[in-house]
C-alpha cells in the first residue's frame, strides 16, 4: 500500500509536525510505502520515504495554501496513490488528522468583516471540504466517498458536527501519544536535581515550565502577567522556563517592562524536554487555542501539576487526573493570577496534585497514538 502525507510545512518542534512524522513512520514500519508534500523541511529527513517539495507560490499563507493544494492534487493525478493522509485541511484528502480546532467556531466569534476577507473564506472553504456532507439533490447523498476524520478529542467532535452536521461514523477518536521517556520512573528525581544543578537554578526555587510553538496562541503573555502579579516574596521564588519556536523578543519586552525579565528565560524547541518537566513544579498552559495539548498530557505523566485553559482539549485529563486547575471561560487574566499564586502558596496541594500526576501516567493510555491512527488509515485503505 502507498500512502501520501500532506502538510505545508515540517519543523521537529511543532505538535503537529511531531505527529505526522511518528505516524508517517509507523505506517511505514507496518509495511505501507510513505510519499510526503511539504513546501519545506527543518531538521532530519527520514530515511526511506518520498519527500516531494511542493513550490511556495502566494505572497499570504491562504494563497500559499491554495497553490499547495493544487499542485499537489495534478501530482497525484499523475502518480497515484492508494490514499491520501492530510495534517492540514485541504480539499481532496482520504483521511485527515485533526490536529486543530474549528475555524468556523472561531471564525464565529470575529466580527461581520473578518468574516469576509479572503483570508477566513479560505480556510472555511477548505475546512468544508473536509467536514461537510456531500449530498445532491433531496438532500441524497453522493456516491463519492467522503473524508474519514482522525480526532484527539470529543470536543472537536461536537465542535465540527455543530457547524458541518458531519456524520458521527466518519469521525475515529484516538488516545494521546507521548513518548515513553516523558514517564516519571525512578530516575527523575535525579534527573531533576541533575537539571537545575545544569542551570543555576536552587533547591527552593519554584520553576515553572511552558512549553510549544506559537508563544502567542500558547498564551505566554498571559503566563508573564501572571507571575508580575505575585507577591514580591513569592515573585522572586519563580523561574520560568519558557520553550518553543518562536521570536521571542516581544515577550522579553513584556518581561522587561513588567520587572520579572531576571526570572525569565526563553530556550527554541529542543530533544530534552523530559529534563525541563522534571525539573518542574508546575506547567502552564494558558491557551488562546488547543486542539489537543499534547503536553498537558506529557506534563501529568512526568508528574507535573497543570495549569490550563478550559478550551484546551486535553484540558479534560487534568481534571480526570485532579492533578492541577482548569481555568474558566471566558478566560480571566484575574483567575490565572489567582491560579498561579495559590499553586505556589499551597505545598500540600501541590503535592498531591503531582502524585495524583503520576498514578494517571501509569493508569491510563497515554502512548499510542502513533499506533491507534495506523491501524485506523491501514484499515480505511483497505476499504478502498
């Protein structure tokens, strides 16, 4: 079986990115041949699959998007495959990888005239191309096959059939995927004490991790304001560790500003995040927009308490695990405020928010996304 895998653009650090390689290769490991469209590729190639560099065409990331599907589409009329897989909505695909929200709530919320621009048309249009039914006349359905839905969340379910009415039996829910080592074992205490011995960072400091791509989505900001709006005496406790790929200059300029930039520092994405989160004594994750959030799940298997957005999907595990604080919407930067000082100030809390962390790392599935989504496009190739 051939598979081709579709996203615009491929760096190691992003969530996404992360996923569609891991799947690319466990696909490939099960026997499929793997051809893969970027526009571009950051770090190491895999070995043994197809890389086709689609040609960056388009002076806005829509038109950019258009042109890559295009071009995609006339490539695949002349080398055909058994199915296409697409981390981006796009039109044409087999099956696609939610690993993002609905633009259409999103675009819900912007006023009248953002909902005309090019720019929201486009990613409607597209995103309808996957989710929408496809029915004639009488509200028939066609006879052409529709695109199978690979999703991290129930969220995302409900979201997507609230604006596209997609049927429920196109949509596969798949568990989290974390690596192995981001698991709390024997060795992460040491590791911990190895890390901050590493970095100058003191016994009795209280690090607090935020990491992923996008600083701005990811809620960096918020998290900065929050720590400017400590006590001076829990203030001066805090490092926080803030990694991801991104500029962060304008970040560093609200630390500034906000006289905390001494207790700040900012690393771009990197292979030792496992040492960042034991390290820890809290993550934070106060997100504008998350699909899925991956790391909330990292940090609660390497026994990290969280604090998150209730927009985040995986926001739900921190509750199951009563491992940490669920912010309300719509979000309040007060609330995160409070959030944040109450984790510091409450050892005992934190405490049994960290065990609570790592007894739900060892009792639930949290490993094999990877597996679960090959299985599911293996299976729906077949169905060809």
């Amino acid at each position: 079986m051939q598979l081709a895998f579709c996203i615009y653009n491929y760096f190691p650090f992003g969530g996404l990115q992360r996923d569609f390689l891991q799947i690319a290769k466990a696909c490939q490991a099960a026997g499929a041949k793997i051809r893969l469209y970027v526009i571009s590729w950051q770090g190491e190639q895999p070995d043994g699959m197809d890389i086709v560099f689609v040609p960056r065409k388009g002076f806005t990331n829509h038109s950019r998007n258009e042109n890559y599907a295009k071009w995609v589409k006339a490539h695949l009329d002349k080398n055909p495959v058994d199915i296409v897989v697409g981390f981006n909505k796009m039109p044409g695909l087999d099956i696609y990888f939610a690993g993002d929200t609905c633009f259409a709530a999103k675009a819900a919320k912007r006023g009248f005239f953002y909902r005309h621009t090019k720019r929201c048309k486009h990613y409607l249009d597209f995103e309808a191309a996957v989710f929408k039914q496809k029915t004639g006349k009488n509200n028939t359905p066609y006879p052409t096959k529709e695109t199978e839905i690979i999703v991290l969340t129930k969220q995302q379910i409900g979201d997507f059939q609230h604006f596209y009415q997609t049927n429920s039996n196109r949509f596969h829910l798949l568990p989290p995927g974390i690596a192995a080592d981001r698991k709390y074992d024997q060795n992460s205490a040491r590791r911990r004490q190895q890390f901050r011995d590493a970095n100058q960072i003191k016994a009795d400091d209280f690090v607090i991790v935020q990491i992923g791509s996008d600083f701005r989505r990811k809620g960096v900001d918020r998290s900065l304001y929050a720590i400017a709006s400590l006590p001076e005496s829990l203030r001066q406790k805090v490092i926080y560790l803030v990694i991801g790929q991104d500029n962060p200059a304008d970040y560093q300029k609200i630390a500034k500003t906000e006289h905390i930039d001494d207790r700040v520092r900012f690393y771009s994405g990197r292979n030792d995040i496992p040492d960042f989160l034991f390290a820890a004594d809290l993550l934070l994750h106060p997100a504008r927009q998350e699909a899925a959030g991956m790391v909330l799940v990292e940090a609660l298997a390497a026994g990290v308490p969280v604090v998150v957005t209730g927009n985040s999907g995986y926001a739900f595990h921190v509750q199951e695990a009563d491992a940490g604080i669920i912010l309300s919407e719509p979000y309040k930067q007060s609330e995160l405020n409070s959030a944040l000082q109450q984790a510091i100030s409450d050892q005992n809390q934190l405490l049994t928010w960290h065990k609570n962390a790592i007894a739900y790392g060892e009792e639930h599935d949290l490993y094999h996304l990877a597996d679960s989504a090959t299985a599911t496009i293996l299976k729906c190739g077949n169905h060809e």
